[in-house]
C-alpha cells in the first residue's frame, strides 16, 4: 500500500505499474483501503469503477469464447473436409442424410469449444497451482518456530567439507538431547563479538520422508534426514 501511495500523481507511473488507469481502478477497489482510495479521488473517478470492472471482463469472456471456437473449427474442420472429398471425388457417392450430419459437425464444435474452454479454465490452473506448489513437497522447510541460541560459539568449531566439483560446505556438530547432529555453517548467523550462533532448524517434508521410509530415495538422502540436516 506504501508503495502504491507513493506513485503520487504521476500517470506514467502508475501506467508504468499497472498498465492502464483502467487496471489501476479495478485494483483500487478491490484491494485498496478506504484511505488510498479517498487519496486517489482527485485523479481517478471512483464512481466508473463498477463499470470498468465490468468492460474488463466482458472481453475476456468474448475472447475465451472466440478462441476456443476458433480451436474447434480447427480440429473438426479439415478432418471432415478431408471425409467429404474422398466421398464425394473418390468414392462417387453423395452424403446420405446430409442434415443430420450437418447438425453433429455442428454439435462436435460445440462440444470440443465448451471443452477447451473447461480444460483452459479449469484444469490448466488445477494443473499450474500443482506444478508450482509441488517442488515445495521436496524441499527442506525450517522452523523458526524452534531456533536455538548458542553460547559461546567459535569459529573454531566449524569444519570445512569438499565436493567433487571442487566447492567447499562449512558445518559443524551440534549435539541435541544426546544426539549429535552435523549443521551447515552461515556465517550471517553467527554474530563473532557476543560469541552467538542462532541456529534455526530445518526438516524435510512428510513426502520425502516417506519415501525415504519406503526406500525411493538413496541412502545419502537417508543419512541427511537422520541427522536432521
């Protein structure tokens, strides 16, 4: 909101940020509070904010209709074009009930445009919050919930790892309710001159625990969930 009250007066801003005035309007009234709308009345007219609301979404409407006819004459119509010659030029035959055929090529286009039109509206984004969502079931998630301080800490204590491509992972052992677990080392946790390292743990999510469980991952990938990493 403070980002938004600064843009000021300035349309080519705002147009720069929203796109239009008209796009800035539709976001005023739904997301602005009262007071950046009341701050922005001198530039915008509130009161054609329902009408341009509602201008906005009518083409959208007309242009998912139009684009999703437009796919089904596509695919329906070279295919029956393609029937109908070798039915006519090869074969030497005329088509038998003719209007009852025409009624299902018209029936089959609507049919496959509401079809498109479902699978664009509805599947697709089911498809697209999933895909989007599902690298985070394989992640590590960290708990700040339960960071711990410690005391006395020392950058004498961390250990330096090497990779095969050459790079180096700093950690070091922390021991919790007698079990020893190894932590990666950021340097922006640890504040040198009180001798604080704020360690903020992390866990794996239930997916990949279970298929460690059910052996779908290596054994390395065991080995960093059982100590915690």
């Amino acid at each position: 909101m403070s980002y938004v009250a600064g843009l000021g007066d300035s349309e080519e801003r705002i147009r720069e940020v929203f796109g239009s005035l008209a796009q800035f309007r539709i976001w005023l009234i739904r997301h602005a509070s009262e007071d950046l709308q009341a701050s922005y009345s001198h530039l915008l007219k509130l009161d054609e904010l329902s009408h341009d609301m509602g201008s906005q979404a009518l083409p959208d409407v007309i242009s998912h209709t139009k684009s999703n006819i437009v796919g089904a004459l596509r695919a329906i119509l070279p295919l029956s074009i393609f029937l109908l010659g070798v039915l006519y030029l090869v074969l030497r035959e005329r088509l038998a009930r003719a209007d009852e055929v025409m009624l299902g090529l018209t029936f089959a286009v609507i049919g496959m445009a509401i079809f498109g039109g479902g699978i664009e509206l509805g599947l697709s984004k089911i498809g697209d919050q999933v895909g989007s969502n599902l690298p985070v079931s394989f992640m590590r998630m960290q708990i700040p919930a339960g960071q711990r301080i410690i005391q006395g800490f020392s950058e004498d204590y961390v250990h330096t790892a090497i990779k095969p491509d050459g790079s180096v992972n700093q950690f070091f052992y922390y021991e919790e309710n007698g079990r020893i677990v190894t932590v990666d080392f950021d340097d922006q946790d640890f504040d040198a001159s009180s001798g604080v390292y704020r360690y903020t743990p992390a866990r794996w999510s239930a997916l990949w625990k279970r298929g460690i469980q059910h052996g779908r991952f290596d054994r390395g990938a065991a080995l960093c969930l059982r100590d915690g990493l």
